[in-house]
C-alpha cells in the first residue's frame, strides 16, 4: 500500500502527564491530540496497547487482544456514572509528576478498577449494560479466553506468592489440567470464579469504550493512529495458553525452543526475547485464522499498522529454550508471503509498516516489497564514519540515499536513545560527519557541540527528517522537546528501568507546535 505524504509524533499513552501516577486515555490525551492538530501532525503512533507484564514491555502483553487496564481513566469513568468518586483519591506513594512508578501504579489502580467493574455491574443503566453486552459479543474470539486466564494467573500468583520463583509461566505452577486449557477443567473454573471473570470483562469494556471514543476524536481532527504489534506474543498469555497447538511447545505447555536476534548492533550476544515461536504448519493448517482475528483487531483500535520485526516472517532466528543467550540459535524459514495472501485475502489491502531493521536479506526485502509495504529508515543509523571512509555517503539510511518514497523516516525509535542524548553522546568523528552532512558545510567538532547544546542540531535533524521523500516521518515526542537520554523508552536486552518516562504537561508548548506545522506545510506533508 502506497502512503500519502504525512508527519506525525511517537509517543505512547503512558507517557501523558497527569496525576494518577501514569499517562491515561482521558483529557491529557485529548489535549495531546488537539496539540497534533494544532502542529498539522496528521499521524500519532503508539506502541502495543495490551497489558502489560513482566518488566512492564508493551512489547510482553498478558494478551494481543486486549487493553492495558493502566491506561483507563478514572475521571471518565467517574463522570460515566461507572464508577464512585472515591476512587479519584490516590494514596500519598503515586506521584503526581515524573516517571512511572509501575509497581506502585499496578498496586494501587488493579484494586481500584476492580472497584469500578463492581459499582459499573451493580448500578450501570440499562443502556450501559447493553452497551457492555453488545461489546461481550462482538469480542467473544477472545475477551473470555482473556479473562478466564487473568482469573487463574490471578488466583494461582497470590497462592504460590512465597513459593514460585519470580517470572514462573502458567505452565510451571497451574495446576496441570488448567495449565493445559482443558475444556472440563476451564469450564468449572469459570462456574466457580464468574464474579471475577465478569469483572476482568467490564474492565476490558471501559479500556474500549474510552480508547474507541479517543480513536473518534482524533479521527475527527485529521490525526491517523499508527499501532504496534511484536511478531511474537509473550509466553504468560492467554494467547499461548487457549492456543497451545499453535506454538512449538512440549505437552506440558513449555517452549521447546524460543525467538531471539543474533548479535547485533544493539547487543553482542543477540537478543533472548523467550516468546515462544509458532508452528506455522499448524497455523497454516487453520488458514491462519488466528493471525487474521489479531490483525483485525488493531484495525479495530488504529487505523495504521506496524509489525515489529516483520524479518521473521521470512526466517526467525530458533535458539534451543536451554540457552541463556541467543548466540547458539539458527535462522529457520517463515510463512513468507502465504500468511499475508491469506490476510490480504481476508482484510483487503491494509496498511502495514514493516519494521524492517537489523539483519535484512536480500529475501527479506524482497518479502516487504512483495506485500508493498514500506520499511522503515533511522536517521541516527545513517552516519557511520567507517562507512564513510570506506563508501562515501552512500548509508541507505541517509535521506538523499533512499531508493524509494514507499518508506517511513524516523528520527530514531523507542529503542534508541533520544535525538538530543544520541548527540551529546556521539563521539567527534561521529558528530562532525553528522554536523557537516545536516548543516551542509564544514564543521569542526568545537562548532559542532556548540549546536548540540543549543539544540539547533537536533532541530535540523527533525528538519532533515520531514524533508525526506519518506511517505511518513514520525518524530518521538522527546526530540521535539530536546530530552536528553533520561527520556529515553527502551534499552534493548535490559529491565527494570524501561518504559517509564513521562512528559510535564508545560512542556507542550504550542511554539513547537507551530514550528513543526511550519516545516510540515514547508515539505509537502499537510496536502488536503
């Protein structure tokens, strides 16, 4: 699918401001999008939206269906009638201001929605019971699966908490017969836990409810949302567990063999991300139903998608489930072009991003532009001095190097370091190539730290960004404002310190608002 010509911001929800300790989907939102609009940003992109596990990834849901519980708003709620005003009132150890504090934040709002789904199931009108039973059904392919899996997760967690090494699977601490989603055995649990089942659905409800209602508002102002989707789905979720057939596990639901990335230019053992990988027979053998159902439903949520790691599709790196890293694992060919014939042949020409980074064969590219889905290009990638040496400038990350439009320019991604921090930390070879190349005459190094501090070298990176002949050219939040590396998403291969960062709601100024308008209109990317 060709894109039109557009620019837009990278910034997941729970990097709003405001005072309940995360972003939300409520008023700092929408003041997020009127923002966009006012900067003639027509494209907001956002990472995963599921909810989230262990180390707090949106890229390691509980489920590839379903809503973060996180990102509900509690003031919507409140002025719904679904919920008391009581639960507005926040315990002294969620902060107001700065970076999420996860533990504390899941701590304090899980029993506070709980609350809510109570009061919503006890005192919700008619027309709201009816708006809740009609979105029970339009999501019977998953949203039972899903809740049926949080109950147990739930129930089994508090009763191993002193006994159960931390990051335990389903598959190691269940008891066996639920841990292998027998119909008998799941079908009594959900007779003896359907309070808590019902209340897992109702909070999947307010998550839809209110994201459809943003989806709406933002549409209505000209701005397309971009989702996320990760190739793999994280071992804890329901979707591995009512799907077990479909992946490469032993009869006792534990991975055979997990997805990972050789060594690269993120880590010098590769990456063990330990999804387990798909039988893609078995898939194949089910006309790929299940990939269908999950595509389908981000274009529920957005209105654009992009597929992490769209690389293994063609081959995925299969490193033995013993390993500690991925050093020792080998490339096995994918589905390639038959899974997306059979989507395309279900969901008509939809438009996809594929994140087409690292290790890219000729057969890789060949499978993106088969599909005619655009890559993607990283300007900080784009400025080796190795490869300058040795070649020129001739990175095909570079936007004069690009070989076609049908692509998306980035500044940089979730994980890389932010614009400004990435500056500050290049070393001098480095940021000359970069001054000299972005600013179009010879720098010195002394010149060059001297934009760096001003931010001028960072704001002509963004120049250069929606100059490209990219069809999109997405700019994280974060190189707009000029944080420096504490704003940082993600650093690949780590945890415990990822996903965190927050903006203040003072620094959305609408001079950069104007500014990025400016250069939008400028570059041809505000065409009605």
């Amino acid at each position: 699918m060709k894109f039109e010509r557009k620019s837009g911001v990278l910034l997941h929800p729970t990097s709003l401001p405001g005072k309940y300790g995360i972003g939300t989907i409520g008023k700092a939102a929408y003041d997020f999008v009127d923002w966009l609009a006012l900067g003639g940003q027509t494209l907001w992109q956002v990472l995963p939206l599921g909810p989230t596990g262990y180390g707090d990834s949106p890229y390691a849901s509980f489920s590839t269906y379903a809503g973060n519980p996180l990102l509900i708003d509690l003031e919507m709620l409140v002025e719904k009638g679904w919920a008391p005003s009581s639960v507005l009132k926040t315990p002294d150890y969620i902060k107001k201001t700065g970076n999420v504090d996860f533990g504390a934040v899941v701590w304090w709002k899980m029993p506070v929605l709980n609350e809510c789904a109570s009061y919503f199931a006890a005192n919700a009108n008619d027309e709201d019971k009816k708006l809740y039973k009609d979105f029970c059904k339009s999501k019977a392919n998953w949203l039972n699966n899903f809740a049926v899996f949080m109950s147990i997760k739930q129930y089994y967690d508090k009763k191993a908490a002193e006994e159960k090494p931390a990051n335990s699977m389903w598959h190691s601490y269940w008891e066996k017969s639920l841990a292998r989603c027998e119909k008998e055995a799941v079908a009594k649990w959900e007779k003896e836990h359907k309070d808590t089942i019902e209340q897992l659905k109702i909070i999947q409800f307010f998550f839809d409810f209110q994201w459809n209602a943003l989806k709406t508002y933002a549409n209505n102002k000209g701005v397309s949302l971009i989702g996320d989707i990760p190739i793999f789905v994280a071992p804890d979720s329901a979707d591995v567990w009512s799907n077990q057939k479909l992946f490469q596990l032993d009869k006792d639901g534990k991975p055979n063999c997990v997805a990972g990335v050789p060594p690269d230019y993120f880590c010098a053992t590769g990456q063990l991300w330990g999804n387990p990988l798909y039988d893609w027979d078995a898939m194949k053998a089910e006309k790929y139903q299940w990939w269908i159902n999950r595509i389908k439903r981000v274009y529920e949520l957005t209105d654009v998608l992009r597929i992490d790691h769209f690389r293994g599709f063609e081959a995925y790196w299969s490193v033995p489930a013993t390993e500690e890293t991925a050093i020792n694992g080998k490339w096995i060919k994918g589905p390639g072009l038959d899974l997306f014939n059979a989507i395309k042949k279900k969901l008509g020409d939809i438009p996809v991003i594929a994140e087409d980074l690292g290790v890219i064969t000729d057969e890789v590219a060949k499978l993106r532009d088969d599909c005619n889905f655009p890559g993607m290009k990283v300007l900080q990638f784009a400025f080796s001095p190795e490869e300058a040496k040795e070649h020129g400038m001739v990175n095909y990350f570079q936007p004069h190097m690009f070989n076609t439009s049908n692509c998306v320019m980035y500044t940089g991604t979730h994980d890389n370091d932010t614009m400004q921090g990435w500056l500050e930390n290049a070393g001098a070879e480095q940021l000359v190539l970069v001054a000299n190349y972005i600013e179009g005459k010879e720098l010195s190094e002394e010149k060059a730290r001297a934009l760096v501090k001003t931010g001028q070298l960072r704001k002509d990176m963004i120049k250069s960004c929606l100059a490209s002949t990219a069809s999109f050219a997405v700019i994280p939040l974060q190189d707009i404002l000029g944080t420096d590396n504490s704003g940082r998403m993600n650093q690949p291969a780590t945890t415990g310190c990822n996903w965190t960062w927050r903006f203040a709601q003072n620094q959305l100024k609408e001079k950069d608002a104007q500014w990025l308008k400016f250069l939008s209109d400028l570059y041809g990317r505000n065409l009605k």
